[in-house]
C-alpha cells in the first residue's frame, strides 16, 4: 500500500509519501514531483518520507532521481536518513563515477 499527497502553505509544497516505496509506485512519485515543480512560484518544494516504512532498490533509484533534481527531504528513521545521506554523496559524484 502507497499513498502520495500534497500539502500546500504560503511558503513551500510538501510531498507526503506513506507506506511502501516499492514499483509501481516510483513512477507515482517521479510524476508527482514533476507536477509538484511546476508552479512553485517562489515556494521551497519537499519530499516528506517520515511515514515511509519501506523502500525498495526502485525506491532508492527514484530518490537518487529526485534528489539530483534538487529534492529536499524530510526524513524519518535512521535507517531512511542514512539512505538519504548515501544517496546524497553518490548525487555529487561527477556522472563517469556513478
């Protein structure tokens, strides 16, 4: 089970994701982010995992995507903010080195 919802404020646009990121439901997620994008009119854009409860290999490539397409997240458990923090290091490696 996997759900993805936006919540809006003045300030920023927040991507909730709930549950299993598994495929199918990366490309839900890479669509709602491109449609999160667009018309952010000045507004910070976040990825909330902190209800996450499992992420597959598909999931880690999504969030890799994501994140090299200046993703910010919010994150939950350790185990999810060491991912983020892998992830995040592979992102900076110039492109012949992934």
């Amino acid at each position: 089970m996997f759900k993805v919802s936006t919540v809006e404020t003045p300030g920023w646009r927040k991507l909730v994701l709930e549950g299993t990121l598994v495929a199918p439901w990366t490309q839900e997620v890479e669509s709602a982010w491109r449609s999160a994008r667009e018309h952010l009119e000045g507004r910070r854009l976040v990825v909330d995992l902190r209800n996450v409860t499992l992420i597959s290999g598909d999931g880690e490539n999504t969030l890799f995507t994501l994140m090299c397409d200046g993703a910010k997240f919010t994150r939950g458990g350790v185990l999810t903010k060491h991912l983020l923090r892998t992830l995040a290091r592979r992102c900076r490696l110039p492109m012949t080195q992934r």
